[in-house]
C-alpha cells in the first residue's frame, strides 16, 4: 500500500485539480493503478539520474524526463475520460 501513496502523492501534486477523481481512480481503475506505479518509478529515476555524476547521466536525465512527460499525458487521458 505504502507504493500505491506514494504514486497518490506525486500524481496529486501533478494533477491537484483532479484530486477527486484521482483517488476514485486510484481505487478502482488497474490500467490506472499501472501507469501511476509507471510514473513513481520514473520520478524516481529522474531523481536518481539528476544526482548522478557519471558520464551518462545527462542522457538518461532527457530520457526519464521524455518517459515522465508520455507518462503524464497518459495519466491525464485517464483523468479526462472520467471527468
């Protein structure tokens, strides 16, 4: 449950005028549920590649902050559809 708030917390704080339907989702929507964890675990690389100083960093950076913004679209696919 603790990785399923977490996701909560990001998209909330991405999406806050959809907090509603975000939580009603969230509860009863897997495709959803699926492409919230998606989005966790990519903000999560993003962060990671930030702090990194190795050589390939910079590339993996573009790459995770691509791979956040489909991710993001997608997630207000959802959150469009419903409302």
């Amino acid at each position: 449950m603790a990785i399923v708030q977490t996701s909560i917390f990001l998209i909330m704080e991405r999406f806050p005028a959809y907090k509603d339907t975000i939580l009603r989702l969230l509860k009863d929507n897997e495709p959803f549920k699926i492409v919230s964890e998606d989005y966790r675990r990519c903000a999560q690389a993003l962060k990671h590649w930030e702090q990194s100083k190795t050589r390939e960093a910079p590339e993996r950076v573009n790459e995770y902050k691509e791979l956040l913004k489909n991710l993001e679209e997608e997630i207000l696919g959802h959150l469009k559809r419903v409302n």
